[in-house]
C-alpha cells in the first residue's frame, strides 16, 4: 500500500528515460526540464475545486483527450508534467456582495493554505523566490497564493500591507468583470480606465511587494496602471495571448508587450485554444509556441513565460490536456532549434528574474 500523505505521480527525475519513451519525447527534453524546473504562472486547479469539487491531491489519470472547461489538472498530474512551482490562484466571484468578498477570500486562502500543508512532503507553500529555491532543493512544487480580482480586497485594501499580503503573491487587477478597480478587456464590460480605488490597490501592492498582473486589463486601464505603478518594480501578464499571432479582444498588442518587457516584467502564454488560433476543437499545442516566438521577436529572450489558465474554463490544446503532456512541448521547443538557455527562460528563469526582484 501507498503512503497516504504522499502524493502518487510516476516523478520523472526518478526514471528519466521511463519518462521519456511513456511520453514520446527525448531524453534530452526530460533531462533540461528536470533540470531547469517549469513554473506555471496561471493555475486556475482551484475553479475545479470550489464549482465541481474535485480532490486536488489525487491523481485523476494522464488524459487522453481534452476535458472542456474544469478537470484538467491536480497536484499529481503538476508533478509528473515537470512542474516545479505554480502559482495557484483564487478567483473574486464578482457576484458576491462586495461587503463579504474580502471575509470569503480569506477562507478560501486559508483552505487552500491548509491543503498544501497537508502534504509536506510533496507540497510547499511559498511567498519569495527563497521559499522556491528550498523547495526545489527538498524535491516539492512550490506553491505561490494569488488573487484573480483585486475587488476582493476592494472595500479595504490596507489588508494588502499586513498578514495577508504577505500570504499573497500577485493579485491580478480586474478579471472577467468591470470592477470599482478598472476596466476588463472582455467584451461583457466596459472600460474607462483605472480608477481611483485601482491606483490604490496598484500602489499598496507595490510597497507590499506583491505582483501586480494585467491580465484581463482592458487597454485603458492596462495603460493608466503602468502609470501608476512602480517604475523601479516588474509588472507582469500572467496568462494571454498576442494579437500579432491571433487577433482578440483577450490578447497583448505589440506595444503592451514592450511596455511590460520596458519595465523587466514577463507575459505568460495561456492555454486557451480560441486566444490562441482560429479553430478552438483542433488547436495544437505549436499554436503557443508561435505567440512565443512572436513575443520573443517583439520584446527579446527574457520575456516569455507560460501560464496555462488550466482548470480556468478553457479549451486546451488537443495535443496537450493535462500537465502531464508538459514534456512534450519542451520537445517540440528543441525541436524548433531554440536553445537551451532560452528554453530554461521560458519554463521558469524569466519569471524567477522577476521573483528574485520583487522578494528574493
């Protein structure tokens, strides 16, 4: 019998050419993600929690075909896929009454808090890039709080500069939803800007050192938060995609990426298949590859990043519906002729530059 408090998940760094010849890929392709660890900067496994009530800490099996919307990822297949850190977000149910929002965001990290904790010896609740450094070493997945909606700290964002912010790792500004904070780029809302309260959410993360991410910002609202933010701290996007590759309302214009690449920050390619191409049922995971690329003629090598926004209410790739298919995309990276180095950046050593600055 199994150990109840481990996590079950065949780890690759234990038998890497098993990996290997299970997933079709190089050892070499094993062997550089072992190495150089991955970092999903979106998870969204925590949707699949909270709406569908799916057990994070049990393996649901490697898929073989796409599972729309919820169900694609739990801490078993994160570590079997390669991933060494993640950053697990808590989404703001803009629905809620703004006078409990806050008071239901603090059960919800307390939740989640307690789920990592309890499994130390595969999971690892992490708040600077030290914290990574020491799970890493102990062979855990790091695991970063965020917030997806920063109206859950709306009605008293002082919380940001005590306990709570320290627990906090990014807070995403706006998401789906035109919030007192600021406009979304979602068709469904309407955006004038940043507003007032927003400036202030930007400005008490920046001196709680907590990332301040532009995903789902509309342009407006993208624009006057660069403003307001720090010029000597990285902003990021956590999860999207570029309009240079596949125009939508959802994607980064060209002068966006330089903006965030300007300021030392990194944008995350996300998973969902209709930001990525035209066709939603047949996208194929060469599709993030291209936005990629695109960000790397655009902005340079130290920019791109992955956040899959699994478990977000998304259309993966065919070709790539669960973690544990990560491996195949550092293949198809080696076999695009990108180089080591730059493979490494974009699994997980842009995003630590970032870390590193903002609370090493």
């Amino acid at each position: 019998m199994g150990d109840a408090t481990r996590l079950a998940f065949a780890d690759p760094a234990r038998d890497p050419a098993a990996a290997a010849a299970r997933l079709g890929v190089s050892l070499a392709a094993i062997e550089l993600l072992i190495d150089a660890g991955s970092i999903d900067l979106h998870l969204d496994l925590d949707v699949a929690v909270r709406v569908t009530g799916l057990n994070p800490l049990r393996h649901h099996g490697a898929a073989t075909r796409v599972s729309p919307l919820v169900g694609q990822t739990d801490f078993p297949r994160l570590r079997e896929g390669g991933f060494s850190g993640v950053v697990y977000d808590v989404a703001t149910n803009p629905f809620r009454p703004a006078g409990n929002r806050l008071e239901a965001t603090r059960r919800n990290l307390a939740r989640v808090t307690a789920t990592v904790a309890s499994r130390p010896a595969d999971l690892a609740l992490c708040r600077s890039a030290g914290d990574y450094d020491r799970a890493r070493r102990d062979g855990h997945l790091a695991v970063w709080l965020a917030l997806q909606g920063g109206n859950a700290v709306a009605a008293d964002p002082s919380v940001l500069e005590g306990p709570l912010g320290a627990d906090l790792h990014r807070i995403t500004l706006v998401h789906l939803t035109t919030s007192t904070l600021g406009g979304t780029s979602s068709p469904a809302g309407r955006d004038a800007g940043i507003t007032e309260a927003g400036r202030e959410v930007v400005d008490r993360c920046n001196r709680a050192r907590i990332l301040v991410d532009l995903a789902h910002a509309g342009k407006k609202t993208f624009w006057g938060a660069l403003d307001s933010h720090a010029r000597d701290l990285p902003p990021i996007v956590s999860h999207t995609g570029v309009e240079g590759v596949r125009p939508h309302w959802r994607n980064l214009d060209d002068d966006q990426i330089r903006a965030i690449a300007d300021r030392g920050g990194v944008v995350g390619v996300m998973y969902q298949s209709s930001f990525l191409a035209p066709v939603r049922w047949t996208c194929r995971r060469s599709a993030i590859l291209d936005h990629l690329d695109h960000i790397h003629r655009v902005a340079g090598a130290g920019v791109g990043a992955i956040g899959t926004d699994y478990d977000g209410f998304i259309v993966p790739p065919v070709d790539l519906p669960d973690p544990c298919a990560h491996p195949r995309l550092v293949q198809d990276m080696l076999d695009r002729g990108w180089s080591p180095d730059r493979i490494r950046g974009v699994l997980a050593g842009n995003y630590l530059r970032v870390v590193r600055e903002l609370r090493p």
